[in-house]
C-alpha cells in the first residue's frame, strides 16, 4: 500500500508538468558561428546559477539554435575537440531566443572572466539532475549518471547506493550499506576509473562500496560500449569519474567535509571526513594543476540473521532409520541457524593528481589513488545440522506441500550435532592506481597515450570456534517458527542449559588464511582523425591496447580438536577464558529467543601464541597436531594458484552524420581482442596403496582466445528536444582467475569416485545486446525516456556437478566444478521521467519530481536440467535478477535549502540455483527503501545535512523455492541518521 501512494503522489506530480510544456516558461539561444567552422565543433551552454552545461552543434553553415533554456545568466562557449575557441556571457529570459554570434577564431577570455565562469557552484539538486542528463543526451552510447551535488556530496553514501536510483540498475545491500550491482539483469559488471579499468585482488573488477562518495566528481552507468571503450562486463560498466584539477578554478580550492552516521541495531556511530586541497595556476611554461583528495570513512554496523541452509533428502544411517514412507519424500535444511553480525569497516583513501598544459594543443596528467578497506567482524550463531549422517529422528511433521519437513526432533545419544558457533574474521584489501596521460590534438588529427601500472591485494583470516553443550542429546526443530517474525528456524537443545556456562565444551578450532595480489600493466595508443567539411564521415578513431597480469592466491587452513578421553576442555579452561562473552538475539516481534555464551574472538587473535602453546603442551601427538606447529596456516596448494594473463585489442570506430530528412548521427566500429592465459596449481589423489598422506602434483593449464565484437549506436534527432537512439553491441565477460585453477582432488574412495576441480577450459561468456531508447528533454532538468533492451549471454558460469568419464581414473566419476550453461535471454523495457515543477507558480516551481520502472519479461538461462527438473516454476530464471525495480523522488531545491525524499523497490529474485534440489533453489523476496535528506546553507562556503535510510524499517526475507517451500530466514537492517557539514573555499 505504501508504494502505490508514493507512486500516485509521485505521478500525480509528473503528468501535468508534461502537460504544462506547451506553456514552458523557458528561453533559448540562436546564432551563428563567424569563420572557418572545424568539423567537430560544438557551443557548449553553462547556466553560471546551477553549473549545469549543455551542447548545441552548428550545422554546417555555422548556425546553431537551443531551446528549453531556463531564465538566468549562462556563458555561451565554441569548443574544438579540447580547445575552447571563444566565449561570451547572455541572460536568457522566459519566453525570449536570445541571439549571440561566436567566433572560430575569436580570442579568449581574459583570466579574470575565467576564473568568475568557472568558480565552485554548489550545484544542489537541479544541477546535479542537469548535468547527469546532458551526460545521458550527449553520450554517443546508452549511458546514465550520477553527479555530486557539491564537492564531497554523492546523492548516496557510497557508489551502489547512488547507484540504485539509476534506471535498469538493481542494488544488493549488506551491512547497512549497498553492495553488489547489477544493470538490466546481469551482475558481470566492468569498473574504471576516470575510463581505465580497475580491479583488485583476484577479482576482475573493483568493488564498488571501496570507493568513497566524497572523492567522486561523478559516476556513470554504460549500458552497451562502442569500439573504442575496454572489452569486458557484459553487464556494462560503472565509470567511477575522480576530480582533476584543472577541473577545478584558477588559484586555491579547498573543500571538506564531516558526518557522522547512527544506527538503531546496535547503537553505533560511525564517522566520515574529507579533504580536497587544489590549486590551479599559469607560468610561463604553461598552465598547471596539482590536487590533493582524501577521506576516511567507517561504517560501524550490528546484523541479526536468521537462515537455514542447503534443503534435500535425509543420507546414510538417518535415512534408513526414519519411516520408509518418508525417505525418498521428506527435505529438510541441512542445518539452521540465527545469530548476530557485528563488525567495523574502516576506509582510508587518497587521490593525487598533476596536470600540465603548456599550450592549448598539448596537455600531460600524472595521477594516482589508493582504495583501502579494513574490516573486523564477529559473527556468533546457534548453529544445528538437521540432515546429519547418524540421527534418530522423531516427532516428523511435513508442511502442506506433503514434502517439506515442517518440525522435526533429532537425536543422538552422543549428543546433536549443533551449538553456539563464533566467528572472529579479519578481511583486508588495499588497492593502488597509477596513470600517465598525454593528450595532442591540431585541426585535423588528435593522438591520446596513456600508461596505467595497478597493484592491490587482499587478505582474509577468520578463527571459528565450535562449541557443543553438555546434555544436549536430542533438538527439535521448527523450520517455520511464530517465534521468527517473517519466518524462520527455532531451535530447542532438550537437555541442555544455555544459561550455564559450565555446560558448554569447546569441541572444535579452526582458522584459515586467504591472501591474493595482483600487478597489471596497461598500455594504450590512440588516434583520432577529423576531416575538413560536414560530410558523412565526420571523425574516424583507431587505437590498439595492451594489458599484462600476474594474479597469484594463497589459501590454508587447518583443524583442531582439542580431546582427551572423550573430553573436550570448557570455555573457562582455554588461555582466553578469563573473558567470556554473551550474545543475545535482538528481534521485533520475536519470543522465546535465547542467548548463548562464547570466547571472545578478538581476544583469541591477540593471544594466539598462547593458544598454540595451550594446545602443543595439552594435546600432543593428535592427527592435527603438527598442522598446528606454525603460526598461520600452511599452503593448501588446490585453493591456492599462480596466473598470468595477456591481452591485446585494437580497434576502428567511424562516427558518422547525414540528414536523412532529420539529422542523424552515430558510431559504427569493430573491436578485436586477443586473450592468453597460463595457470599452475596441484592436483591430489588419496594414496590408498601404502596409506600415507595424499600424492600431490603440480599441474599447469592455459588457454587463449580471440573475440571480434561489431557495434554501432545511431542517434535519429527528430528536433532539439526529441531524440531514437538504436544499438546493436557485442561484448565478453572473461572467466574469474580462480574457476580458471588448473587444481583437481581425485576422490578414489568414494563410491562412485568424486571430482573436485576448477575448469582451465571454462569458456568466455559471450553477449549481443539490442538497444532501442526514445528520449524528450525539456525545461529545467526535465526528460521523459522509453528504452527497450534485449540481452543474449551465451556461456553463463556456474558451479554443478555430473558424472563424466575421466582419463586419470579410467573410469566414470561425478565431476564437481565451475561450468558453462547454455544461451540465455533478457529482455525488458525502462521507462524514465523526471523535471522540476517550472509551470507551478512561486516557491512550488522549487518542487521536482523523478520516476523510473524497469521491467525484464524475459532472463532466462539455459541450465541443463532434466525434462522432469525444466518444469519447475522458475528453474531457468538467471540468479541474482529481479522482474521488475522502482524508484521515486520528490525533491525540492533552493539555493539555501533542498530536500530529497527517495523510495526503492525491487521484486524478488532467485539468488542462485541449488543444484541438489533445483525446485529448492534460494530466493529473496521483494525489498524496499525509504530514504530522505535535507541540505542547508547559509553561507555559499558551507552546507549543513541531515539524512535517514531505511525509515519504514524494512527487513529482507528470504525463501527456499518460487513457491516459498522453506523459509531461508529474514535479515534485519538497521535504519540509519546522519548529520553532516561541508565546507568549501576557493
């Protein structure tokens, strides 16, 4: 109910500002442009009031014309590819076409115009919309955009919140904040910053919620590519745009900022802050720019969880005891769980940049930045495995689909396999940028060159104790509980106090260690041609690109259990037991909820010498017992792998223009990219001739490919206002570096034998991509699109098993690994409208409006199920995509006082497919947002803001199944407040 009134408000509110166009109280500006007209000139329009900018091309007789100009002061510039070859300053007046001729070869400014035109505007909302939109109207491809509403000030917290208001893109949320992305349905998303890629660690792409909003200039959303941009992301790219500082104004900008953010689970404060110094000058070499940007955030956050895990069929000693009329029918959890996550992400950055002009044809830039991320979490649960292996079980009640086990009562007389659990993790990532630039252009020709050196690297360590409780020989279990708001698992340990600390026994102890780097050398060489005149080829651009990189991972882990004759030592006996530790369940709504106790986790790390000691001097001599000796885990050399990669592309791109009774224009181009891969790790077999540990040998895979990706993007301008864009683009999405692992376990005891492999022989998945998108602008900051999409992936990657012959075994076993799935299809429809309320008179023309649809009718993958398995509701449906998303806004926008009020709703979608039991695949339900904001400033050099998300307290729930067979378990988000200042001077 709540998003059908925000909707009709919303819309209410739309449909007479479209209406109201035809009495648009805007102006326009029309003239013509004295001289020799070069071939790729263009009149940039900046309103000096919001700093918002847009373009007019002349056409060949130098005339040119733009209306739906709001009244104000703009300045009128004639630009040439980089260089600007004359200004002049208009007042533009409701209802009027003011008339301003410009020169080709007219003088510049004097530095003191200059510097008065391009001083820091607090854009506010209307700019920040104004510029976002001429992003979108003058890209030559489908592209939206976010830009900051001031130095230091995203719309959102972080680069995926921001995110999350852009038409088509879908946000998962973690920790209070915005996580993973996905745009039009598919999640294989490419990052670059300022246009040149970036990753970190292993992965091939930078995670976007490492990037703090207070250092973004913009960032901008490509849907499809044209020839000239990477290869990569099939899904389209996040262009993450920093600041320059000949961005910024001549002489001395500094800018800052602090926040502070709390939230409602768990009471915490987290703090913000930024810096921005930049200066700008002339010598008599040349012009130069040096900038300095840094911020520091950190999100301290509190999660409840509840959740159950992996649904099937009972196994082995359990199945055979259970009721035969049960055993092939009754699935259940294989284990359930509910617990706390409590943790700190703390994020330093910094981005430096030198730029130099010495002349108006010749510009360098030297640039570089780090991304850090540092994160201590404690996550504690009651943890239970219903499905173990030797269980009697007892008290069976199905729900009414006649298979999903309802309640169930397990036991065991050695005691249920279950008991508080807690995680101590520490996850580390530090990510470095290097950038050369160099840039020369003449009338005719312009060469771009740059040089790019990355290197990051990421580490994970986390300490699981496992605890299990004196007399706990028998559990019952309600997968489905009223206890549970929103449903969920509760759990009752018959037979076992939770509230005596003396009951509790430490049964397990186990730590691991991941680290990964990775070093990535990037070249590229560009050139781009414009001829003489107004013809149909109106520039062409050829470039080549190289990338060289070593990726390289370390995994360990070990186990010990801690008993001697049967006994496992108590929590008070351990070396940390002097500081014992409770957690206690905190959900609205909920009963009967427990808590339990545990070691402290950060304690066990600071004292981890001592425990080393405590288990060497009481438990010598067990299996585990020299895996033990070192302070950190040894090499498991299957996780762990060394990769090199090489890649290189070329590429033509021609833009065109004709008039085809309405202009057109557009860029038609190929892209070729040749990819070459080597990658060693181990394989392992049991030794079960002589009974010793297992035989280990290195193995080596490599693999190479070559991709040919067409596109094109044309623009139909029916008049200044009302413009088609169709385009046709392919792409690939390379495989992950780990998947890749050339690693194998043989299995031999099993009957049948088992597999456990990565794939060198993975393939790429391979897109083409259909676009169509009609767009209107109007007014101030007004525009109305209808895009249709069509998206066809053809080798999506996915983790299955199946039974296949083996050459190492001779034999047929079942083969566990990373797969190619057949072609797939997306397809859907984007609708976008969104102005200020200029036909309304007075203060209520400062109200404005936005809303966005996105609906896929079609995602679709072809996975190889059974006949049986294909008519499963849903069983093709592509993870992690949602039929249908929402946004909507009002705003209200001063130059001293703005608003925001923002609601987010996404449908549900199948978070991935379980194997095991397709028909149990995991889905989470449909999620919405409220968020608001509030901006003041009284003085131009500072802005005051007050901020809330999730007002309306929505949690996220979580099914087993389309048809909701088992609930997963809700997650519980916290709302947050926010109290923030900015401050600038230049």
């Amino acid at each position: 109910m709540r998003p059908a009134l925000l909707c009709g408000a919303v819309l209410a509110a739309l449909l007479p500002m479209l209406s109201a166009q035809a009495q648009d109280a805007t102006g326009g500006i029309g003239g013509s442009v004295a001289g020799a007209v070069p071939a790729d000139a263009r009149i940039v329009i900046r309103n000096l009031g919001t700093g918002a900018s847009q373009e007019s091309r002349p056409d060949a007789s130098g005339a040119y014309v733009r209306e739906g100009l709001n009244p104000g002061e703009y300045e009128v510039v004639l630009m040439s590819g980089d260089r600007r070859l004359s200004s002049r300053r208009v007042r533009i007046e409701a209802g009027k076409v003011a008339s301003l001729a410009l020169s080709a070869s007219g003088a510049m400014p004097s530095d003191a115009d200059a510097q008065e035109m391009d001083k820091v505007v607090v854009k506010g909302i209307r700019g920040s919309l104004e510029s976002a939109q001429e992003k979108k109207r003058n890209a030559k491809n489908i592209v939206d955009a976010i830009v900051s509403e001031d130095v230091g000030k995203l719309p959102d917290n972080n680069v995926p919140e921001a995110l999350s208001r852009v038409t088509g893109v879908q946000l998962d949320r973690i920790h209070g904040e915005g996580s993973g992305v996905s745009i039009r349905g598919l999640t294989d998303i490419q990052t670059t910053i300022n246009g040149n890629m970036s990753s970190v660690g292993e992965g091939r792409a930078t995670n976007l919620a490492d990037i703090p909003a207070e250092l973004l200039k913009s960032v901008e959303v490509h849907k499809n590519r044209t020839a000239d941009q990477v290869e990569g992301g099939i899904a389209g790219t996040v262009n993450v745009e920093l600041r320059r500082p000949l961005d910024l104004p001549k002489g001395s900008t500094v800018a800052g900022s602090l926040r502070t953010v709390y939230s409602d689970i768990g009471k915490d404060w987290s703090p913000y802050g930024s810096v921005l110094w930049s200066n700008r000058f002339d010598t008599g070499h040349g012009e130069f720019g040096v900038l300095l940007n840094a911020s520091y955030t950190e999100n301290n956050y509190e999660e409840n969880f509840v959740d159950s895990e992996s649904p099937s069929l009972f196994f082995a000693e359990t199945y055979d005891n259970m009721p035969a009329n049960l055993r092939d029918v009754a699935i259940a959890p294989y284990a359930v769980n509910y617990g706390v996550e409590k943790g700190s992400i703390k994020r330093p950055s910094l981005n430096a940049a030198l730029q130099w002009k010495p002349s108006e044809n010749l510009d360098f830039l030297l640039e570089g930045s780090y991304f850090g991320s540092n994160e201590k979490r404690q996550r504690d649960r009651l943890h239970l495995v219903v499905r173990e292996w030797n269980y009697d079980l007892s008290d069976i009640q199905l729900a009414p689909d006649g298979q999903t086990v309802q309640s169930v009562t397990v036991s065991r007389p050695d005691g249920v396999n279950g008991g508080p659990e807690s995680y101590f993790e520490m996850v580390d990532s530090d990510n470095y940028t290097t950038n050369f630039e160099t840039h020369w252009h003449n009338e005719s020709f312009k060469v771009d060159g740059g040089l790019q050196y990355n290197w990051s690297k990421t580490q994970y360590y986390g300490i699981l104790q496992i605890m299990r409780l004196a007399g706990a020989t028998s559990a019952s279990i309600d997968v489905n509980s009223p206890n549970v708001p929103g449903g969920g698992p509760y759990i009752d340990f018959i037979g076992a106090d939770l509230d005596d600390l003396s009951s509790y026994r430490l049964l397990q102890l186990h730590d691991e260690l991941a680290r990964a780097k990775s070093n990535e050398l990037i070249g590229h060489l560009d050139l781009t041609y414009t001829p003489a005149g107004d013809g149909f080829v109106r520039s062409v651009q050829t470039g080549v690109r190289f990338t060289d990189r070593d990726t390289e991972r370390f995994y360990g882990y070990r186990d010990a259990i801690p008993m001697q004759d049967g006994q496992s030592p108590s929590l008070v006996d351990f070396p940390t037991g002097g500081n014992i530790l409770t957690t206690q369940l905190n959900l609205d709504g909920a009963a009967n909820l427990p808590s339990w106790y545990h070691l402290s986790g950060a304690d066990l790390y600071s004292q981890w010498g001592s425990v080393l000691s405590y288990l060497a001097t009481n438990y010598p001599g067990q299996w585990w017992s020299s895996e033990w000796s070192s302070y950190r885990p040894q090499a498991n050399r299957g996780g762990s792998y060394v990769s090199n990669e090489k890649t290189a592309a070329a590429y033509v791109n021609l833009n065109f223009g004709f008039d085809a009774g309405v202009p057109v224009d557009g860029t038609a181009g190929v892209r070729v990219a040749r990819t070459e891969g080597v990658s060693t790790s181990a394989n392992y077999r049991p030794d079960t001739v002589n009974g010793g540990p297992d035989i280990i040998q290195n193995a080596t895979g490599k693999g190479s490919y070559t991709d040919v990706m067409p596109s094109i993007n044309g623009i139909v301008h029916f008049t200044d206002k009302l413009q088609l864009r169709l385009a046709y683009t392919k792409n690939v999405e390379r495989p992950p570096f780990y998947e890749l692992r050339p690693f194998a376990y043989y299995e031999t005891r099993a009957n049948p034998p088992a597999v456990y492999a990565g794939n060198p022989d993975l393939r790429p998945n391979r897109e083409s991509s259909y676009d169509m998108s009609l767009e209107y602008y109007f007014g101030r900051a007004g525009s109305a699109s209808l895009a249709t999409f069509v998206k066809k992936p053809d080798g999506f990657m996915y983790y299955g098993v199946e039974e296949e012959y083996v050459p190492e075994l001779g034999t047929n076993a079942l083969v566990f690994q990373n797969r190619n799935a057949g072609p797939g299809e997306f397809r859907g429809y984007e609708f976008s409208v969104q102005s200020f309320f200029d036909f309304l008179p007075g203060k209520w023309s400062n109200f404005g409006a936005s809303a966005n649809f996105t609906y896929l009718d079609k995602f679709e993958i072809l996975f190889p199920f059974s006949e049986e398995e294909a008519q499963i509701p849903g069983i093709f449906d592509a993870p992690g995509t949602s039929k249908s998303t929402m946004n909507l806004a009002l705003y209200y926008d001063t130059p001293k006082f703005s608003a925001r009020l923002a609601y987010n709703q996404r449908s549900k979608r199948k978070d991935f497919v379980w194997t095991e039991q397709p028909a149990y695949s995991p889905y989470t339900m449909e999620t919405s947002r409220l968020d608001a904001a509030l901006n003041y400033t009284p003085y131009k050099f500072v802005t005051f803001s007050l901020e809330a998300t999730n007002l309306l307290g929505d949690r996220t729930e979580r099914y087993f199944g389309n048809t909701k067979y088992l609930p997963l378990g809700p997650r519980y988000e916290a709302k947050t407040y926010q109290f923030s200042v900015r401050m600038r001077w230049d």
